[in-house]
C-alpha cells in the first residue's frame, strides 16, 4: 500500500499556512509530522482526514485520489483528532454503535480491533466517567470501523500518563504490523520513538527530518 | 451513511433522555415557583385595597353640566376595582399625552352629544386605547356600566324619597309630588327605557383576550424562555472533536444540526407537554376558587398543550443558537438566562405590554418570546393569528440556520 500526498496548500485569510506539501509513505509504518506551534501540523492531518478543503493538491492511495472520491476516502482513513470525539452521556457501547452495526460490534469485540483496544472492559462505562487513557481507546476504536489502511492521528498521547500513553503506542504497533499506516502529529518523546520516518513542517514546506532522540535537537530545528 | 445519520439522531435523544430525573426535579421547582408567583400576583390584584389609579384623557365636548356631574360621579365611585382619573385634555393634547404613556386611553365626546342623548339619539363616543392593552377596554367599559347603574338607581331613590317627604309632611302641594313623578317619568323614558345610551368606536384596539390570560400566556412564554436552561449540560459543553470526525465520515453540520436539534425539540416538547398536561389536570379537579386567568386556559385545554408547540419549536430553535454560540456550562447557563429575562421583559412575559411605549410594543411583537405570548393568546381566545404562526416559523428556519452556519464555521475553523 502506498500513499502520496502531492502539492497540498491551504491559505487561511492572508495566511499561506501550508504551501507545498508533497511526501509518501508505505503501509506499515509510522509517519511523524513535527514543528513548532501553530506550523500547520493539525491543519494538514484535518486536511488528510477530509474535514478541511486544500486549495490545491492530491491524496493518492494505491492509485485512487481520496479527495475526489468521498466514499472511497471515509472508508480508507480513520481519524483521530484532539480532543474527545465521543458523547460524554453515552456508554462506550452506545458511541460504538454510532460506527458499528450490532454485529460487526460483538465480532470486533470477540477477538477484533476493539479486543485488542481492551475496550470491553469498560463497554457499559459513561464516557465521563472513563480516565484519558480509556477515552483515547475508545476514540481509536470507533475510527478502525471500516478497518482502514491508514489511521490519522493528531497527538494522541497528549496528558495521558505513562500506562496509557503505552497501551495506545502497542496498539501502533500491532497496527504498523498488519500492514496500517499511521501518521500522527507529536511533540512527545514516545511517541517520536514509535515512529519509523519524522517529517517536519517550517514556514509551510514539509521536509524529511533525522529524529535521533534528542530533543533539544528538535527544539533548535523547529 | 443513513443509518449513521438515523442512529446519531437516536443517540441524541438519548443523551437528553438520561437528563430526564434533573429536568423533572427542576420543573417542579419552576412550576411551583411559578405557580405561587401567578396565584400572588392575581390573589393581589383581587383583593388589594390599593387600588390601580388609570389616568383616563378625555377630550371633546364636556361643556354641559350634568355631564361633568356624571365624570364627577364616576371618578368619585367606589364600585370599581379601579380609580379612575379623567384628565380634560383637548383632542391633540390626548394624543400627545397618550403617545408619551401619561395616560392610558383617552375618550373623545362629540359636539352636542349630551343634547342628542336626551333627544334619544345615540351618540358616537371615540374611545383610543394601545393594542398592548388587552382587555382594558371591555374592563373599563364594564366598570363604567357598573357605575352609571348606580347613578341612575341612586337618582331614582331621590326622586322618590323626595315624594315621600312631600306626603308624609302632610303637603297639599299638588305642584311638588306632580313635579316628582314627571321626574320619575322623564328619567325612565330618556334613559332607562333606553338600552344605549351611547355608542363606543373603538380605535386602535387588539385582541380580545383579558388582560389575565395575556399575562397566563405570559407567564408561559416565560417559562419556555426559562426552561432551556435545563439542557445546559447536554448543549452548552462542546467538544469540536465529535463533529470533525462526524463531518469526515460524511455527517455534514446541517445533518448534525438538524439530529441535535430534533432531539432537543422532542425532549422539550414531551417534557412540557406532559407537565403543562398534568398541571391543567390538577388545576381542574381541584376546582378550587380558580382564578379568571386560569378558567380561561382551562376552557380548552388540549388546544394550549397543542398550541405551545409551535412556540417551542421556535424558542427551542433560539436557545439551540445560543448553545452553538457559547461554550461551557457558565457561559450557556448565563446567556440563556439574560436572554430569557431581557425578551420576556421587553416582551411583556413579566408585565403587561401596555407598559412599554408603543414603538417597543410594535418591536417586541415581531421578537421570538412576543410574538410567542401573541401566539399563545390567540390559541387561548381559539383564533392563532396568522402572522404569529409565520413569525415563529420563520425564527424556526432562521435560527436552524444560523446554527448550521456556527457549527460549520466551527468545524472548519484553524
């Protein structure tokens, strides 16, 4: 599986925030975005996920262009965002079936993505009343519905502690391992460390990035 | 994808469902409340010994004597729930005075009208009061009726009792008791034989709903205003999060819109339905001492529950784009709250409209909580007018709208 992203820009106002993005990954494995605050990191990953327009460029997987057709793009990227995309009132169960039918529920959770994500150990569980770490599974739960080949996913670990931040970064590799690509947005140690390929985003250009464990590295090329 | 829509409209519902026990405490606490304040305001109203002074203008010709013996006689009567005070005033000053909101309605008398009334004619009396004040008119009138029927019988008492003294001082003064019983005579042909003795052309006047329904349907509107706080912790907490990934898998915002809002409508119309129901079933097998305001509602019952609905939805709408403006619990619970208390204010929910100057009135008429009360009260009198019914509809599409548009701004935003 391959995926190439050619020539993406977006311009917010007067502001070209990103001006040529073009890069590719292989499925199985890990692509970093890095770069300082407010670079265009969670824009170009909301671009990828489709919620926000390019102004210009491709997203070509195994030679289809996501961006022209929706149908085929929902069905082969899911989409982590910050946050908690999840209704806080509702059950994990109930948000789940919001992305699962009823049967395609008990397979996944009989030995599918969601065993694998431990999510049936809190199923009946409020989402309020569930710790970070739980929420962020469930959250990654719901986008590996359609089971897609590349995973989207925008710091994940941010304010999770260390026992969650390494259920979430096995699961990574569980899923790099079947083949998935996954491109995530990061300042964590960590979760840098998981990654197999680090690209960085400066002045609206994206270029390929040696991480070599120091951040105080990173911070000066940032 | 449409099943995905059809399940997230589910789950919305849910979601206000589970806020059901909350919502229930809080509308007993709300009703009670506003059940103690109504039956205050009206307990008051009814037995206060202070009673409303209502500065009347009344302009025209006033020249003859025993009509200003009649003004008199009425601002000095103690039969009615009003004082009233009759300000001589020309035509053009009523006016201005009336405009201004020194006096509350103003009454022209024609030239010679007393002359034609005693000629048996029926003269035409102008009489201009704001449309705000509901009802205002058919009370005066009635009090007015009530007082001149005093007059009249007390008249007929002296003429009588004059008789009386002549007989029993054993006077041979034919002249005297003759001149009596022409009285007698003279005052039933020329005013109780006659069942109008004038004629009253109303100008300016709306609706015909007493003022104590208006102030019910008030009351309700308010309580509708009120009410959309109880939601604040479904819709005031936002997590952008949720309807990114939404719009990413192909539910847009005016579908997530249309879902939440569905939900939030359902959730208020069966919660107020219900209680609204159960109230007015209360109040009628207590059949205890009920005020007029309330009779009235209880006349037809199920077209008031009926009838609310299209005020909720627009409401309902409203408070769903104040939601989508604001974030967090504090923020959604206080501007819910201003909102309801500023409109219902301006709108005449906590006092009669007819307090406002005429150019509010006007204003507030064409606003979500007035044209609401406007609604409700043709509802009550089983005439809904029209423009009341396309108002609210119009807010429901308008403020759908709006609520699409944030939610899309929001979504998309950097």
């Amino acid at each position: 599986m391959l995926l190439e992203i050619k020539n993406i820009k977006k311009t917010f106002g007067k502001e070209q925030v990103l001006k040529d993005i073009t890069f590719s990954a292989e499925g199985g494995t890990c692509v970093g975005i890095l770069g300082g605050n407010g670079c265009g990191k969670s824009t170009l990953l909301s671009i990828l996920a489709g919620v926000l327009k390019p102004d210009g460029g491709s997203m070509i997987l195994d030679g289809h262009d996501l961006f022209g057709t929706a149908e085929w793009h929902r069905h082969n990227v899911g989409y982590v965002p910050q946050g908690t995309p999840l209704l806080e009132e509702l059950s994990a169960k109930d948000n789940l079936r919001l992305w699962y039918s009823d049967r395609k529920m008990k397979e996944e959770l009989d030995g599918g993505v969601l065993a694998m994500l431990g999510i049936g150990e809190f199923l009946k569980v409020p989402v309020r009343r569930m710790s970070g770490g739980m929420k962020k599974r469930l959250s990654i739960g719901c986008a590996m519905s359609t089971l897609p080949p590349v995973l989207l996913m925008d710091e994940p670990c941010a304010a999770l502690d260390l026992g969650c931040k390494g259920n979430i970064l096995s699961y990574v590799e569980t899923y790099k391992k079947r083949g998935g690509l996954v491109i995530l947005t990061s300042h964590d140690e960590m979760e840098l460390s998981t990654c197999d390929r680090w690209l960085l985003i400066k002045d609206g250009f994206i270029s390929e990035y040696m991480y070599d464990g120091n951040i105080d590295n990173l911070v000066k090329s940032l | 994808m449409r099943r995905k829509k059809i399940v997230y409209a589910g789950l919305q519902l849910k979601r206000f469902f589970r806020l059901f026990p909350f919502v229930l405490i809080m509308s007993i606490v709300l009703c009670t409340a506003a059940g103690l304040a109504l039956g205050k305001m009206i307990r008051d109203d009814r037995t206060s010994d202070q009673k409303k002074i209502m500065r009347i203008g009344i302009a025209g010709d006033t020249s003859n004597k025993h009509l200003q013996y009649g003004i008199t006689a009425v601002q000095q009567t103690d039969v009615t729930q009003y004082s009233v005070e009759f300000v001589p005033l020309e035509e053009d000053e009523a006016k201005k005075e009336f405009d201004a909101g020194n006096i509350v309605s103003y009454v022209v008398i024609p030239e010679g009208f007393m002359e034609d009334a005693i000629n048996g004619e029926v003269g035409k009396i102008k009489y201009v009061t704001s449309g705000g004040t509901v009802g205002f008119d058919t009370k005066i009138t009635s009090e007015l009726m009530k007082a001149v029927a005093s007059l009249i019988f007390d008249a007929q008492r002296a003429l009588h009792a004059v008789e009386e003294v002549a007989i029993d001082k054993g006077t041979e003064d034919y002249d005297l008791r003759v001149l009596a019983r022409e009285g007698s005579y003279s005052l039933i042909d020329t005013i109780i034989r006659r069942s109008e003795l004038f004629e009253v052309e109303e100008v300016g006047v709306s609706g015909s709903s007493s003022e104590e329904s208006a102030l019910v349907c008030g009351i309700l509107v308010l309580f509708l205003l009120l009410w959309g706080i109880t939601c604040c912790m479904i819709l005031s907490v936002k997590d952008d999060a949720m309807s990114r990934v939404l719009y990413s898998k192909g539910v847009g915002p005016k579908t997530q819109v249309a879902s939440e809002y569905f939900a939030y409508f359902l959730f208020m119309a069966a919660t107020l339905v219900i209680l609204t129901s159960a109230a007015l079933l209360i109040l009628r097998l207590t059949k205890a001492a009920l005020p007029e305001a309330i009779t009235v509602v209880l006349r037809s019952p199920v077209s008031v529950v009926f009838g609310l609905l299209l005020p909720i939805l627009a409401i309902s709408a409203m408070q769903f784009f104040l939601y989508e403006v604001v974030n967090g619990v504090v923020n959604g619970v206080l501007v819910q709250f201003l909102c309801a208390v500023g409109l219902g204010y301006i709108s005449g929910c906590l006092y009669p409209a007819y307090f406002f100057p005429e150019a509010v009135q006007k204003v507030t008429s064409y606003l979500p909580a007035g044209a609401a009360r406007l609604y409700l009260s043709g509802v009550v009198d089983g005439k809904p007018p029209l423009s009341g019914t396309l108002i609210l509809l119009g807010y429901f599409a308008l403020f759908l709208i709006l609520s699409a548009a944030v939610r899309r701004a929001r979504i998309k935003s950097e």
